[in-house]
C-alpha cells in the first residue's frame, strides 16, 4: 500500500480530471432541506424543484409543492461540486432562512513524482494536509482521515474522505474549518457519468442576540437529471442574468 499521502494526492488528481471531464450543461433535481435546532427545539422544512445552469450555477427554482419562483444561485448548493478544489464558501442559517453562498474554484492537481526505477522509496510531503489512513482503509476502497498542518489557518479543509471501491471516486467528503465547528458533509455518487452530490449535511454555531445555538441542515437531492437543452427559457444563453434576493 502506498503512503497515505501519495495515495491522497493520487485520489485528488482522479477526482478533479473526472470532475473536469464530465460537467453537465444543465441539471434539474428536487433539494429537500431540514433545518434543525436541537437545543430550542425548532425545525423547518425548505423544499425546492431546481433546474440550473451548471457552468456559473445559475438556477430557477420553485418552492414545493406549488409556491413561487425565484433565481440566483441554486439552494442550498448545486448538486455538481468538487470540494477539493479551491472555493469560497460562507453558511448561515437560522429558523427563519438559510443564506449559503458558494463561489466554485477551478479543480485541483497535484504534482506527482515520475516514476523512477531507480527509486525505492517515494515520500511526497503534503505542507497543509497530513493525511493517514483509517482502520478500514483497502487498497480499493481508501479511508483518509486528514488534519491540516500548522501552515493551515484558517478557512476549509478535507477532514475524511472515503472512497467508493466501484468507481474510486470519492463517495463522501468532509469538510471542517480550522479553528471552528462548521462542518461540510457530502454524498457523491455518479449518475449518468456525473459524479454529484446526492445528500449534504451542513451545520454550525450560530448567534442571535443573547442566544448561542447549533444550526443544522440535512439536504437530500432526488430525481437528478441532466437535460441536453435548458430546462427552462431562462437559463438559455450564456451571460449571467441578475440573481433576484432569496428570503
């Protein structure tokens, strides 16, 4: 089994060119949101049919089962994100709305070492992300436990990943932030050769007034599909319409 650093960076740089290759024009699927605030003892349901534009995540949505539309960013997140990559993302949420922005960054790659036969052993050393494996972790289904280095603080950083042994490709990405307790949890799976998010979990402290609490939002996308044309008039063309606010 090779270094749990090197076998990281292999995993990073298969994901990112499948993430790269294989981006769908257009998506239309059902988010399902419950929100939840276990120490007030409050919850609320936020579900919305999406149809988005995948390449600058423009999307018109509709409340369920028969509210009113709006557009902007797809909610909470588009379904077709690479978290290994570089992005900008702010969370949050209390019982009265959920405010997700998520900027998307170019895929990341890693420089590998060339294989050389004179070379027994090949140590890559990862300056931000000290990956090891987990007690679980096969050759063809790796689990990665990661800390970031002290070079690492602030901002996201990939704390497990799991991968599923059929496409190797990563079936779950956790995310954390250094110094915090915000917590970015995602299910992958690949449908009609787009690997996707299919369920997300995303929770944090929050502060209101003299209260302290954790806010928690379960999200499961459904009937994921991916149409050749829009789905809807106004996601046609290519420049980027002005996003409407979301309550």
């Amino acid at each position: 089994m090779m270094t749990p650093d090197l076998a990281f960076a292999v995993l990073i740089n298969r994901t990112s060119a499948y993430y790269k290759s294989n981006p769908p024009a257009y998506m239309t699927y059902v988010e399902r949101t419950h929100v939840m605030a276990p120490t007030l003892g409050r919850t609320q349901d936020i579900n919305r049919s999406i149809a988005v534009r995948v390449a600058d995540d423009y999307a018109v949505m509709q409340d369920l089962p028969n509210g009113g539309y709006r557009t902007g960013q797809a909610f909470p997140v588009v379904a077709y994100f690479d978290p290994l990559s570089a992005f900008q993302f702010s969370y949050f949420a209390n019982l009265k709305r959920v405010d997700i922005t998520l900027q998307r960054g170019a895929p990341l790659f890693l420089a590998l070492p060339e294989a050389d036969p004179s070379v027994t052993v090949v140590v890559p050393y990862n300056s931000y992300w000290a990956a090891r494996y987990a007690p679980d972790s096969t050759d063809m289904a790796l689990h990665l436990l990661i800390d970031p280095t002290p070079r690492v603080q602030q901002g996201f950083y990939p704390s497990e990943i799991v991968e599923d042994g059929t496409t190797h490709l990563p079936s779950k990405i956790e995310m954390r932030v250094v110094g915090g307790d915000e917590v970015i949890d995602l299910d992958y799976g690949v449908i009609d050769g787009h690997w996707v998010v299919v369920h997300g979990r995303f929770s944090a402290t929050q502060h209101a007034a003299f209260l302290t609490f954790k806010v928690i939002a379960d999200v499961t996308f459904s009937d994921i599909a991916f149409p050749a044309q829009p789905p809807d008039p106004r996601l046609a063309g290519t420049p980027t319409p002005e996003a409407t606010p979301t309550p």
